[in-house]
C-alpha cells in the first residue's frame, strides 16, 4: 500500500506499532514486507519500533530473522546440449499440459457453477497483447462483440479498479487507528471522504483483500459477589432512559494480560453518550484502585443533575469505602439483581470495543499498558462512530450540552 501524503510518528498509533512488531518477530512478515503492506514511511521506521517495543536480543546488531527471505535458488552446473534439449522437451510437455488442464477448468466453470471470469480473462490477454499477432478487431470478432463495447466495458472496468484502490488504502489508512473498526462504520467514515461505495460492494472488496473483521471470543471472571456488604436494588430496570449526559453511569472492571501478569481496568462511561467519562489501570483489583475511575469522572462532571451510578454487585462497589463517596456527592447506587450481564449491558460492550478493537496487542508490562490504554479510550471516545449515536463519537454527543 502506497501512502496518501506525509505521515509523521504520530500518525502511527501504539497499538499499530506494537502489531506491526508482533508480526515481524514471528515471522509472518519481514521488517520490509510491513513496511511495504502497511504504507509506513522512513527505511528504518519498523527497525525503530523494533529495538523500542520488541522482544529480540539486539546486542550483536540487527538480527538475521528480520530480513531473511525466500532462499535463492543454488546455480546448477552447465548441462551438454543433449540434456538441455531434454529439459526443453519435458518443460514444453508439462506447459502444453498445463494449458490444456486451465481451458478445461474455465470449460468446467463455465458449464457447471455458472461462474463466467471470461470477460476480464479476455479483457485483460488484448491488453496487455498476450498473443503475438492477435488485434482487437479480431479479439471482438472471436468474442462476438463490437470494438465499442469492448472500450465501453474497458473504461467502466479502469474506473471501478482505480475507485477500489482509492477505498482499500483509505480503509487501510483508518484501521491503523481503528485496527478492527467494522465495515458499516468504514462505510460511514468513507461517505465522509465522498468515496462513495455500496455497502454490500464494500463488503465484497473487503473481504476480497482480506480485510474483513473476524470475530473474538474471551472471558475472564473480575467480579466477586460473594460478601457481606450490602447490596443495593437495580433501579434502572423498570426501563429509565436517560435524557442527557450525567444522569447515568455504568461502572465495571475488565482485564487486561502484560507479558509481567494481568492487569485490572475500571471504567465509568456515561449511559446517555457512551463516552468513558472516567477510567484506571492497576495491577489489582482492590477499592483504592477501583474508586480512582469513579473520582476522576467526578471531578470532570459538569452537571447538577440526579446522577445514578450502575454496576454489578462486586466487592469493591459494595465495600463502605466505595459507597462513600456516593454519600458525599449525593449520588443514587443502582445495581445489578444477580449474575445476569444483560443488566449492566452498555458497560460489558464498551468492555468489549476497547479489548476486541482497540486493546489487540498484549503490553510488556503495567506502564506500557497504561499508555496503550488511554490512547485507545482517547480514540474511542474522540474518533470512533457509534451506531446507536447515528455515527456520532461519543466526545461529541456529550460536548453538544455543555458548550
């Protein structure tokens, strides 16, 4: 992928470099070839990403494994001309071959599946003058078409190639932001640029290039609702909706592994703009870290309004600690009546867009996933569409009643 303009190191996201550095110290792909494929800029850019985030020993210079190709094929010793004319022979036989085994597959494509590649076949074998001697006119005759139905069908076939190009390096260009951003909502950012392309085209040339989404699964147990503290009564399920931002906050915890252990995040978001109001990143998931989101998002609060906190019925939201600070800033504790995710349903799918979209790349250790943290909450709740906002962020549905 050829890139669209200079890029400068902060165009690159952490979680695109250390994906980049994933993929190159497996093996999957040369220092080169991603440096090529993903449109990265500077000869030594993937190098620096590298020594900086990589896990390869660099004390005696650049390893081998980053460069190594494809071995190259050992020169063979001068052959007398008879056992060049029977290699010539034998080669000219499994050419002839292979000729005739690719015409019966078309003839076999053709008859039985219904599938016709003869037109771009036929297209491309004229243009690019494949067969010696062979003209248009008598192409367009052996096609049974006109000359100006063939340059009608050329010219529609070059601008379709030309607009896919230009929308493959555009979603190429918004995945190194949003590396697993799903196709509706590429669809939305590309009408944004006036790249227009239906939706279920879209998903064609998507999947074409392999650039579809797969879906993930994990799990991984943060709650603990065994305990002696008081739990208080889900008072969103009679079916309150809020009206505006801060008059509900749904509260959870999640994990997060770094190659040193798991790590433990606590997020608020708002339920009305489904912006992460409030968040914290710790090795534990004990009161004193948990509360930390919860304080943040209030001191950012800006309205004073009834606020309602929801959240499942863990420890740490229960605990005399935690319940404080709802007694001291008069907020109304909601929680969920058992075990069922369905009642803190918003907070378990922002837990789910922040580790199945953004969080892709398992951090060295606690600092590096604070970073890799706060970038991504910052691009989810800055440049991310969301569906249920009609393809609003988050930053901006909830900026709209306070400025």
């Amino acid at each position: 992928m050829k890139p669209i303009g200079k890029r400068t190191q902060r165009d690159y996201s952490l979680a695109f470099k250390l994906a980049v550095v994933d993929q190159v110290e497996k093996g999957e792909l040369t220092y080169k070839q991603a440096q090529y494929r993903y449109g990265i800029q500077g000869r030594s850019t993937v190098l620096v990403w590298l020594r900086k985030h990589g896990r390869l020993d660099w004390s005696e210079g650049t390893p081998n494994t980053l460069y190594k190709g494809a071995a190259m094929n050992q020169t063979s010793e001068q052959q007398t001309p008879e056992q060049r004319i029977k290699a010539l022979e034998k080669e000219l036989e499994e050419m002839q071959l292979k000729a005739d085994f690719f015409e019966a597959v078309v003839k076999v494509m053709d008859r039985d599946f219904g599938v016709r590649p003869l037109k771009k076949a036929q297209s491309r074998v004229i243009k690019e003058k494949t067969v010696e001697k062979l003209t248009v006119t008598k192409a367009c005759r052996f096609m049974k078409i006109t000359r100006q139905a063939y340059y009608k069908r050329q010219d529609t076939s070059d601008k379709r190639k030309k607009l896919d190009a230009i929308i493959v390096c555009a979603v190429k260009s918004e995945r190194t932001v949003h590396p697993r951003l799903g196709v509706r909502k590429l669809h939305f950012l590309l009408k944004q640029k006036q790249l227009i392309i239906g939706r279920d085209r879209l998903f064609s040339l998507l999947r074409e290039h392999r650039l579809l989404v797969p879906n993930k699964r994990s799990y991984h147990r943060t709650t603990l609702s065994h305990h002696r503290f008081h739990r208080h009564p889900n008072l969103i399920k009679s079916g309150f909706i809020p009206s505006q931002p801060e008059q509900l906050w749904v509260a959870d915890i999640t994990y997060l592994s770094t190659h040193e252990g798991d790590t433990y995040l606590s997020l608020i978001t708002d339920a009305y703009s489904r912006k992460i109001v409030g968040y914290h990143l710790d090795d534990n998931m004990k009161t004193k870290a948990v509360k930390k989101s919860f304080v943040q998002a209030l001191k950012k609060r800006s309205s004073t309004t009834t606020l309602i906190h929801h959240s499942d019925r863990g420890l740490q939201y229960c605990s005399s600690e935690y319940q404080e600070i709802h007694k001291k800033h008069n907020i109304q504790c909601s929680m969920t009546d058992g075990y069922d995710c369905y009642q803190n349903a918003l907070a378990e799918r922002v837990n789910g867009i922040l580790k199945m979209e953004y969080l892709l790349i398992k951090p060295r250790n606690l600092e590096q996933a604070r970073r890799l943290v706060e970038e991504s909450i910052q691009i989810y709740n800055e440049r991310r569409p969301h569906l249920s906002l009609n393809y609003k962020t988050p930053d901006e549905v909830h900026r709209a009643f306070y400025t």
